[in-house]
C-alpha cells in the first residue's frame, strides 16, 4: 500500500510538473509617468532612396511634433490634447499622407480620414472620406465630444465641422506636386500592367510602391489617461470612396487605460481585417502578456500570414512605448517622461 502511495504521489508530481501553465512574468511597474510615441507612416523606406536634406527634414518634423506633445503632458495637460496637438503639426506638413500632404485618389481629390479615442472611457470619433477639413484630426475629436455618435463621413461630416466652428478649406489646398506625381506614376504603372496582361490592376501598382505616410500618436498622461489618434489620406489611387483603417476604432485607433492605445499605419484592408489595434489590447487583457509581446504576435503572425503589411505604435498605461512593423521602415519617435527622444526611420 505504502509503495502504491508513494508512486502515486510521483505520478501526481510529474504530472503537474508538465502540465502547469508556464507563468509569464509582466512587470507591472510604471517606466514612464508619462509617454508619447509618433508614426508618420510605414513601407518600402529604404537609406538608398533618401537624400540627407530629406533624411533630415522628416527627422526634424517629427522632433517638432513630438515636442509639442511631449510639453502638454510634461505641465500636466490631457493626453487628448497632445495627441491632437502634436497629430496638427504632421496634417500641416506636406511631408505626410494626411492633412495638407494627403495622396491623391483616382479622380484627382483628395479624401481624408481620421480617429481618435480616450482609454478612460472608451469614448472615440471617427471622421471618413472628407474633401474640406484643415485638420481631420480635431474633426474626429468633435465627433466623440459633440455628436451622439462615432463616426461621420463625407458631406454630412462638413456640414458637422462647421457647426462646431472647424476650420474649412477649400479642397485645393491639399495640392501638392510630389503628391500629384505620385499618382500620375501609379496609373502610368497600372496602364502599363493592363497592357501587358489585360486584367484590372488597381492595388498591385499602389503596394509595390508602397510606402504608407499616415500619421499617428498615443500618449499617456500623468493622470493615466491613454489616447490615441490616427490621421490619413488614404491609399493613392484609391476609388469609389475606398475608406481604409485610420478611421476604423479597433484597426487604425485603439485605446483603453487598462491595457494599452495603439495608432497603426499600413495596407489599411489587412488592417481592418485583423482588426489590429484591438487585437493588440485583447491579448494584453486575456493571455496578461506585455505590449511588446501583443503587439509582435499581431503584426510579425497575424498579420503577415495575413499579407499585410505596415506597423503600430503603442504605448501602455506603464508608460512602455512600443513599435512593430513589417516593413523596411517606419516613420517614428518617442519621448519618455525624462524628456529623452528617439527618432527613426529605418529597421535597426
Ligand atoms: N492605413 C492607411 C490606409 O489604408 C494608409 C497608410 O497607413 O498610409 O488608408
């Protein structure tokens, strides 16, 4: 009896050596009191194709961006308004694919989306295909503080921004020549596929020259209070009023002070379809895994075996400031609560 006991007991022992959970240990320490990360896009960035002067010029566009966030949070403000804040100096620069730099579509316009959320609440708006709208950004922002709703699109979504006093342009301003360039070099591309094999070629040409210049933000505050915005043109070339990602809660934009906010660039159907930035909190809140781990097992697995392609930026309420892409580059910078900022373009 004795001996059946004690073997029993090493059975039981054995068992449970093999079948208990591998625990992971999170640290649950505040890094940061409190964080902002930027993207001004993801793709096919590469040092060969770049010039010093431009190197330098997007590097210093985004130190400025960073820096107007960074001095929000640092006096105490809401992460809502560094995000706004600092997404307003990208739209304003034609150096990304949003606000004044927004690609072109098929017909020549320029459509802009663009959202934003507040992890304490859950609260968001969302703004889609707008032709008129200086900044999408502030737009989105009235949506989720103004209306019942969360997300406006085209005329109607106008109509809104001049209720609420936003500024409006005359859609002429978002002409740019490297812009309009760009799109004249996608069709002569897509001409040239149609007559060499007689099929539709619409995405094809656009994802070989891939380069997405969305903008993007995510701070937290000294409150733990996380936001996140995403601001875009879109995808050039695009047609019948195509709304990607940027404007999607729980793809482009995500935010919840529990896990973490997150602002995505890239391919926007892929995005949509693996519902990114949301997925990136889900996992953090079910499996209790860190952001670094989340955010790589969404962009590196889901989304790759997906064919997708691009990044997120995200940071989570310990202050953790994560990004992940695919892609040869990224766009991006970061400041901690020390003030210390990094700002890259390239994989390491
Ligand atoms: N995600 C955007 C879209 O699909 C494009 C980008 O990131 O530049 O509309």
């Amino acid at each position: 009896m004795k001996t059946f006991l004690t073997n029993l007991s090493i059975v039981i022992f054995l068992v449970s050596c093999t079948t208990a959970p591998e625990k992971k240990e999170i640290k649950n320490e505040k890094i940061n009191e409190f964080a902002i990360v930027i993207h001004g896009g993801a793709g096919t960035i590469l040092k060969k194709n770049m010039t010093p002067e431009k190197e330098k010029a997007y590097q210093d566009k985004l130190k400025e961006a960073i820096t107007v966030g960074y001095t929000i949070l640092k006096n105490g403000g809401k992460s809502i308004d560094a995000v706004e804040k600092t997404i307003h100096v990208l739209e304003n620069s034609p150096l990304f694919n949003a606000g004044k730099g927004a690609v072109f579509t098929h017909e020549e316009t320029n459509e802009l989306d663009a959202s934003i959320m507040t992890g304490n609440d859950l609260n968001a708006g969302a703004i889609a295909g707008v032709t008129d709208i200086k900044n999408p950004i502030s737009l989105a922002r009235k949506v989720m503080e103004n209306s019942e709703h969360v997300m406006l699109s085209g005329k109607g979504a106008s109509i809104f921004a001049k209720e609420q006093g936003i500024e409006i342009v005359d859609p002429k301003y978002f002409y740019t020549e490297s812009r309009f360039k760009s799109l004249q070099r996608v069709k002569e591309k897509m001409k040239a596929e149609l007559d060499h094999d007689g099929k539709t070629a619409f995405y094809d040409p656009i994802i070989k020259d891939s380069k997405f210049g969305t903008v993007g933000c995510v701070a937290l505050d000294k409150n733990g209070n996380i936001t996140a915005g995403t601001s875009t043109g879109g995808m050039t070339n695009k047609r019948w009023n195509r709304i990607g990602d940027a404007p999607i809660i729980g793809s482009g934009t995500y935010a919840n002070n529990a896990t973490c906010g997150v602002s995505s660039t890239g391919w926007g159907e892929y995005f949509i379809r693996a519902q990114v930035a949301h997925d990136i909190s889900a996992i953090m809140d079910y499996k209790g895994v860190s952001l670094k781990e989340a955010a790589r097992e969404v962009i590196q697995n889901k989304l790759t075996k997906l064919g997708g392609t691009g990044g997120i930026i995200a940071v989570d309420k310990n202050g953790n400031m994560v990004f992940e892409f695919n892609t040869a580059g990224m766009y991006r910078a970061s400041m901690n609560a020390k003030g210390e900022a990094e700002v890259k373009i390239y994989k390491e």
